[in-house]
C-alpha cells in the first residue's frame, strides 16, 4: 500500500508519522516542492529578526525521516489524476499512489487590486515570501501592510525590526474586531501605535502604483491617500491553497469539500488542514479552520480514517488560538466574542491597559475565556468549558489558571474585587 501526501507542513507530517505508526508496513511519500524537510512556518519571521536560522526551525534532524522509512520527494504537482491514481510532478517522473492526502495549506488572498503582481508586494506564508521580504528589504524605506490579521502584525513587526517605518491599512474600524470584542481590539490598536507604527483605519487600498521599474512605488487608498511605499505586504486574511484541483474532478467550494471523516468526493482521497472544507450536516456554514493544532489533529485524524480506523465525525473539541501583537500576548478558550443569543461577559482590565480577562458565560455557566497580556493554563482552561463549570468556580480559581513565571506581578485580587461586584 502507497500513501502520498501532497504538503510537508503540520499536517502531512502529522498524517504520515501517525500513519507510520498505525501501519508499519505501508509505503508513505510526502511530496513538496517548496522544501525538502519539513519546517516550522510561524518561525519565519524569527528567521528574518535573526533570533533563529532556517536550520533551528526544523523539528527533526535530517536523518529522521530515513529512520521513520518516510521518503520525500521535492516537486511541485501540476496534477492530480484520480482516474489512474497518479501524480504529475514538474521536472519528475509520475508518482503513483493507493492512497491520497492532499494537504496544501493556505495562500494569502488578492482581491484584483491593481499592481498587486508587481516587484514588492506579496504575503508571507512560505519559503518563497521570505526570499523574497530579504530582497525588497534592501531597497524599503517605508511599507504598507494591507489587513488587520496575525499575518499582517508579524510581517510589521519584522520590517519594523529593521528601521522600516510601517503603514496600516485595516478597513475594520479597530484592529481584528471581526475576532476580538471591543475592549481586547482597542487594547491591540494602542500597542500598534505605541510601537511606532502608523494604523489608519477604516482605510483600504485603491490600487498600486509603479515606480517606472516594475516595483511597488506607492498605494492609494479608496479615501484618496497616496503613501509613498517600496514593500506592500498583502496579509488580508488567507484562503485555501487549491490550484492543484484543475482537472482533477475533486469537488471543492472555498477549499478541498470533504465529509466527517476527511474523505473528498474521488476514490481514495483524503483533505485535511488549511485547504479542507469540512461539510456540515444541515444548513450549518461548512467549516473550514487555518489554525496551527487544528491542522495537526486534523491531519492524524485523516490518518486513522486513511487506515481503516475512522475516529467518527472530525471534531476539534475546545477551541483555542494564541498569537503575540508586538509585546501583548493573547490568548482565547472556546466561545468569546461569537455573539451567542443569551450571552454575557465579565470583563477586567488593569489600569495601565496591558493585562485583560474576560469570562464569556451562558445560562450561568463558562463558555469562553479570553486573556490579553497574560498566560493561562490550557489544561485548566479547557475542563472549566467542557463542564460548563460556574463564573464563581473560575474567580474562586484563578491561581490555578495562573501560568507566568515567578515573580511576575499577579493580577488575582483586583480580578476578584471587579468582577464580583459585576456578578453583584
């Protein structure tokens, strides 16, 4: 039995080092054409700050991958051929397989803005875009970051490392408020410009101006702003990385559409991560999730499922992100800021504006928790939501949510003495 998995990120190497173990004697080829060996991608910006080298953000030695018996091919696949299940690679012979995880991850999303193909304006999500980010860099007084999303506040953050001065444009009326309440977003907003860097928003671009030499000169906004720029950096949310469907009969929407189990809609193949599209049962919007453990639990997921050994519906349990805005950490368990019918939330935030929470609860019991320049414990955070225990259970505990290192100053007294006079 051969196994190929199209994509060597989070969640191909998940499904093949949980198929490896599942089924020793199965033959498993990862195939990628941006690298040979599988790397961390949120590193990348570690790579360009010169905190870390490509080699560091690697989790496995070199020779893992011959130890596991995985082979790995580096092409790009121009096709999928579902009806000879088989692979046409660029520059190589066809690879044949019995099985198929198509793993592709996201792209970063352009929306037809003229010039955005010129030098100078790109995403950052892979190998390519951090080639590219050295190059520009070298000629860059000033950037435009166009979006409001983690992307976009890590690609600021780098270039701003290197004595580049920063524009944002975010057509939200606050940083990331689609995701974050009122009070977290504001919060995200005075980082953003205590830090230096210039936030415009309700701003979005018009179109890209070319320098005479085929590079990104300038931008203008739809309000008639022109910002004179070198590098333009497209991070206006991510979509799923599909190309590789054409001509292959595979049914797909926004990303790869796949049921409970992962399968696509051809014989024998399998979707998982940032480009799968989840169908839902009902009416319900199917699920498409571009998060970091998500990939990974939905990659061994497609793994039982490709060994015979389905796990039954796919299903994320608990959600949970976390991200870093320049010096402030955030943090978020299950349902917070998703407007549920009955919802209500407890808010505290420390005087100096750095240090957040907010208990999300329904009917009386914890739905969602959210903290902002603070670290909780997952492993405490995550059985508080999945047994729904009380508001009063979590303040009565917040030391055991606590997870900072020593001496760091603690907040638990003020949460108490605000958010019990709001449960008053």
């Amino acid at each position: 039995m051969h196994v190929a998995i199209i994509g060597n990120g989070v969640t191909g190497v998940s499904a093949a080092l949980e198929l490896r173990e599942l089924r020793p004697d199965w033959r498993i080829t990862l195939v990628s054409g941006e690298s040979k060996y599988h790397y961390s991608r949120p590193a990348l910006m570690y790579i360009y700050m010169g905190h870390m080298r490509y080699e560091d953000t690697k989790p496995f030695e070199d020779s893992f991958w011959a130890e596991k018996r995985l082979d790995l091919v580096r092409a790009w696949v121009t096709r999928i051929d579902t009806a000879a299940n088989r692979l046409e690679l660029h520059g190589r012979d066809p690879l044949e397989y019995d099985k198929l995880l198509i793993a592709t991850g996201s792209q970063s999303n352009k929306f037809g803005w003229p010039g955005q193909d010129l030098d100078g304006v790109q995403g950052l999500w892979g190998l390519a875009d951090l080639r590219s980010l050295y190059e520009t860099s070298k000629r860059t007084r000033h950037a435009v970051i166009v979006g409001g999303g983690l992307i976009g506040i890590e690609l600021a953050e780098m270039v701003h490392s290197r004595g580049i001065g920063v524009t944002f444009l975010v057509r939200e009326s606050s940083y990331w408020n689609n995701i974050l309440p009122q009070e977290e977003s504001a919060m995200v907003n005075r980082e953003i410009r205590e830090h230096g860097l210039e936030l415009l928003l309700e701003t979005e671009l018009e179109r890209i101006e070319d320098d005479g030499a085929g590079h990104a000169g300038a931008v203008l906004t739809k309000d008639g702003r022109r910002i004179e720029c070198q590098l333009v950096g497209l991070t206006a949310g991510v979509s799923p990385n599909i190309a590789v469907l054409e001509g292959s009969g595979i049914e797909s929407g926004r990303g790869v559409l796949v049921d409970g189990n992962l399968r696509s809609s051809a014989a024998e193949v399998w979707a998982a991560g940032d480009c799968a599209e989840i169908k839902t049962e009902g009416e319900g919007r199917n699920t498409i999730q571009q998060v970091w453990y998500t990939g990974k639990m939905q990659g061994e997921w497609a793994a039982h499922s490709m060994a015979g050994e389905e796990l039954g519906r796919y299903d994320p349990g608990i959600w949970f992100n976390s991200a870093k805005f320049l010096d402030l950490e955030y943090h978020t368990y299950g349902k917070v800021n998703l407007r549920v019918e009955g919802e209500e939330s407890l808010y505290w935030e420390h005087e100096n504006g750095r240090h957040s929470l907010r208990i999300v609860h329904l009917g009386g019991r914890v739905i969602g928790l959210n903290t902002m320049g603070m670290r909780w414990r997952h492993e405490v955070c995550e059985p508080w939501l999945r047994d729904g225990v009380s508001v009063d259970h979590v303040l009565q505990n917040l030391e055991r949510a606590w997870f900072e290192p020593e001496f760091f100053r603690r907040h638990e007294p003020s949460i108490r003495r605000v958010l019990a006079q709001e449960t008053v």
